[in-house]
C-alpha cells in the first residue's frame, strides 16, 4: 500500500516518470508538473489500487497551483513516482468532496 508520506518524501519533478501517453494528457487537459507536485504536496490518497500492475498504485486527490481540485494517479517505487494520468475532476461526476463517485 501506498502512503501520502511516501509519495510526498520523493515529490520533485526529477523524480518523476511520465509516459508519453500522459505527458500528452496533461497537454491536453492544460496540467503542468507543477500542478501535480503542488496536488501530491497538498493532497490525500482517496483510492488504492493494490492490485495494478507492475506496482500497486494509487488515486490521489489534492490541488493544482491555481487551488484547483485535481486528480492524480501514481504508482511508486523508491526512487520513482510513475504519473499514470491526471485530470480535473468533473463536478457532474463526483460528489462535493470530489473524493467519491456520484450513484455510489
């Protein structure tokens, strides 16, 4: 399992992987990695995956440098924070806290 403390020990952008799929997403949807930096520095893990592949990874809910609520999936490693994607959360499809899904 992945802790916020973990995550936030190894938070810089140099220790940060992007694939290019979601360096494309975060293009995109307009998301710096200052954005994600800033949403792990301030956020809390609402979502474990433990069962994702290569390693287990996470959901995290913080916000980007504007103050806005942003989404963040990550795995991690020692050294590494794996970016897998990031997004704004949709109001229409989270509830207020925009830690849970909306008809759940």
């Amino acid at each position: 399992m992945i802790t916020i403390e973990q995550l936030k020990e190894i938070n810089k952008p140099e220790n940060m992987a992007i694939t290019e799929h979601a360096r494309i997403r975060l293009y995109e949807r307009n998301i710096s990695i200052d954005d994600i930096v800033n949403g792990i520095n301030t956020g809390e893990i609402i979502k474990q995956y433990e069962d994702d592949k290569p390693l287990p990874s996470c959901l995290v809910l913080g916000f980007s440098v504007k103050l806005q609520y942003i989404h963040i999936v990550v795995s991690c490693d020692i050294d590494f924070i794996y970016l897998i994607t990031a997004y704004f959360p949709d109001p229409d499809t989270w509830e207020n806290d925009f830690k849970t899904r909306k008809g759940r």
